[in-house]
C-alpha cells in the first residue's frame, strides 16, 4: 500500500490518510476487509479535497481471493491480469503459478510504477506492462485465464482472441443502470465466450469505458420542450431498489442511466428521477410532490425514445419472468458485438421487447 491513501468518511466523502501521521488509520484500513482507495482523480491533485474521486484502489481481499478462487487456477497456467494496481493480486498469482506465467497490464504509469516496485520489493517478478488493459497484450498470449480488476460496460474482444479455447474470462461487470456483478466467460472454439454472472461487486469502470455526461450539461437543454404523462410506477421501485433488481433492469435497458435530484427547485416537485441514454439524446423526469401514498406521478420525456415507457416495459419484463436474480443472466460476447440472456445463452430476453446489444463491434 501507498504510504498515502484515502479513506471513506460516514458522508461518504474521501479523505487523505498518511501513515506517518496516521498509522493507527492507516494500518487499520490496510489490514482491513475493505477496499482502499489508493489514488484519487488520476493521480492529479484536487484543488478541493470534496472534489477527490477514486481512479486506483486496493480491493478487499475477501473480492480478491473470491475472484481467485473463481478461476479455478493449475499448475502450468498462463494468466493475463488487467489492472495491477498495489501489485497486490500480481503477487498471489505469480506465487502460485511463477512469474512466468504471469502478465499484468496497467494503464496508468505511477501506478503501473508503484506496482513494479512493490513486486520487486516482495521477490516476484512478472511481467508488468504499462499500456491499455482493453487491448489485453498480445505478446503473451494466448492465456488460459483473463482476470480484470477493474469493471467494464463491453468485454474487449482482443480479451476473448488471447484466451486459448477452454479458458475462461472474469471480469467485474458495470452497465449504466446498475454499476454492479461479475461475469465470468468461457470461451468456446469458435471464437466467442460466453458464461453467467455471479455474486454483487463493485469496482472502478476501466478508464477507456468511462462516459463524462452530465445531466444539465449535456442532456437537458432550454429549448426542449418535454411531452407530459403520468406513471403509476413509483420510481423508487426501480431507481432505488434491491441489487437484484437494478441489476436486471441495468441488463434490459441497456444504455439507460438515472440521477436523482432532490429539491430540484420546481414548484410542486419534492423529488425528480432523471432518465437519459448514454448518448445523451433522449430523456425523461419522473416527480414526486412530495405526498405520502402517492398513487400517480408526473412524467416528463424528450427526444426520439420514449424512456419511462421503456423502464415501466423493463420493470414489467423482470416481474413476469419471476424477478431473475443475477444468477439467472449470463452474457455472450463475439467479434460481432455482445449481448446478455436469462437463463440460456440462445433464449434471450423471451416475452421482452428484444435484446439490447450491449457492447461496440470490434
């Protein structure tokens, strides 16, 4: 661990921790069950320390070992990680499989740095690669294993060309809905993977997925003019409900995201849920007047799609397939794009509206 990290606050909001000054602090966030967030706003210093965000982390080891024992690792084993970090997960692997058989890629070149350092420090010498973790690297492959420590919206496709057929991929999943899961791929022989999700995590989205849209920057604008409605389906149901259910709805609408705002300044209107696309070309606002028992809520939608009418079709969509949990939808990736699927990878979303392709084509 850095000398230097940054550590969650009860609101929540990040704070510098030193060890020198802070070794009580320090080591007990270094030797906790916690993830620690070891570098803030790619490595640029915020001017406000309420504007730190994290860009680096150490995870939890109880995440790491369980992502380790997820891929069931062997002897002779050649693995490809993304995302070194503190070097941490380099170690362990290069400890059970040598460090030969072991490349880590980072994108980042202080942590890319820091993590060489530290391995070196330790006795472990893998191959450390500081480049773009969504290119995998090509020089090593193929590999029998894949495994990201950081989430992604779309599977890079040069991920599944690495991996020999028979291996597997595991990577922490983030569409923008849910932000949540982890996926773990086997690929097939002729050249797609395909595999379930499995148990609720949640890491930081790889750097070159990452999307800057803001709300009243880029997707709400003066001139639009919103078509009203009403719904009968209390946003909170979908916008502030348990994993499972976000999860599935984050699957569904694919390229859907949503912000609450509260006391949004509107006469009448205690809470707003924004819904917009990714591409920031339509969107929707659900109010709340702030009335217990409400029974029907004001709609507001802009643009070519229809939003809340999607999020009502999603939600109804999961109720009448017996509220899947993550464990019932897997994903299938192909040179051609990616796309998920409950229960069997050729049944699809059966009694939906049809599946959302949720990756870009290679």
């Amino acid at each position: 661990m850095p000398d230097r990290v940054w550590l969650s606050r009860e609101d929540e909001a990040l704070t510098a921790c030193d060890r020198g000054c802070e070794p009580g602090r320090w080591f007990a966030a270094a030797y906790g069950d916690v993830p620690v967030v070891t570098q803030v706003n790619d490595g640029r210093e915020p001017e406000d320390p309420a504007d730190a965000w994290p860009s680096s982390s150490a995870s939890a080891p109880s995440i790491v070992f369980k992502m380790l024992e997820l891929l069931e690792l062997a002897p002779g084993m050649r693995v490809l990680e993304i995302g070194a970090g503190t070097g941490y997960n380099a170690a362990l692997l290069s400890h059970r499989l040598g460090d030969a058989n072991v490349t880590t890629v980072e994108i980042d070149p202080a942590v890319a740095g820091l993590a060489r350092t530290n391995l070196k420090a330790t006795g472990f010498s893998p191959t450390v690669v500081c480049g773009d973790g969504g290119l995998g690297w090509a020089a090593g492959a193929p590999y029998d294993r894949v495994v990201a420590t950081c989430s992604v919206r779309h599977v890079p496709y040069a991920w599944v060309k690495q991996t020999r057929p028979g291996g597997v991929i595991l990577t922490p999943w983030c569409d923008d809905w849910s932000h949540c899961g982890l996926l773990r791929l086997t690929v097939g022989d002729d050249g797609s993977a395909s595999g379930h999700f499995t148990a609720d995590s949640a890491f930081m989205l790889m750097r070159t997925q990452r999307s800057n849209l803001r709300l009243f920057r880029d997707v709400v604008m003066d001139d639009h003019v919103p078509v009203e409605s009403a719904t009968a389906l209390d946003p909170w149901t979908v916008a502030d409900s348990p994993f499972e259910t976000q999860f599935a709805l984050g699957l569904r609408l694919g390229d859907l995201w949503y912000a609450w705002h509260h006391d949004p300044d509107v006469e009448g209107v205690e809470t707003r849920l924004w819904v917009a696309t990714t591409g920031g070309d339509s969107w929707a606002a659900v109010d709340w007047d702030g009335v217990d028992n409400t029974e029907r809520y004001t709609v507001w939608q802009h643009g070519s799609r229809r939003l809340w009418e999607e999020v009502e079709a999603a939600h109804r969509w999961w109720l009448e397939n017996d509220r899947p949990g993550p464990e019932r939808f897997g994903l299938t990736v192909t040179p051609d794009g990616q796309w998920a699927w409950l229960d069997e990878p050729g049944a699809g979303f059966a009694g939906g509206a049809g599946l959302k392709e949720t990756g870009q084509r290679d």
